[in-house]
C-alpha cells in the first residue's frame, strides 16, 4: 500500500505542477498545492468547485494557506478524475 500512495503521489505532483499547482515535497498522503496569485481563479473558488462536483479537498481560510489547497492522495482513477476536472474548472477561466 505505502509503494502505491508513493507512486500516485508522485505522479499527481508531476500532473498538478503541469497545470501550475506547485507543492512542497511530501513524505504524506496528502499534497499541499499552491494556486498561484496568476491563476483566474483563488484556492477558496477552485475548492467550492471541487466540492460542486462532488470533489472533496481541503481548504483552509486562514490568511497564511489561503492560496493553498490540501489534495489527498487517491486512486489511480480518483486521481486521474481529480485532474481531468481540475484541468476543466483552470481553462474556463
């Protein structure tokens, strides 16, 4: 199970950061993601949109991880659900 959460979370890293969500290096089974002030939309949007569909991450409104977005580590096919959904909700902006 441990290799597994590894692999996946390396891959979802790789995958966040090529949509612009940078995070830390993390020995977990979580990611904290940051969104980036350039991106249209804030950590607190792009939550309630995850939520919307039914995507469940963690955000947190205290000023110092506003702009970030704690990402479990899932499934190969809750992960790959989780991009394929983060990608639409980035390019409409």
């Amino acid at each position: 199970t441990l290799a597994k959460v590894r692999q996946q979370r390396q891959a979802l890293q790789e995958e966040l950061t090529f949509l612009g969500l940078d995070s830390p290096v993390s020995h977990t089974n979580f990611l904290l993601v940051t969104v980036p002030r350039t991106c249209a939309k804030n950590a607190e949007r792009l939550y309630r949109e995850l939520k919307a569909e039914k995507i469940l991450v963690r955000y947190f409104p205290e000023q110092r991880l506003s702009n970030k977005l704690r990402i479990s580590i899932g499934t190969p096919a809750e992960n790959t659900h989780l991009l394929a959904t983060l990608t639409n909700l980035l390019e409409s902006g």
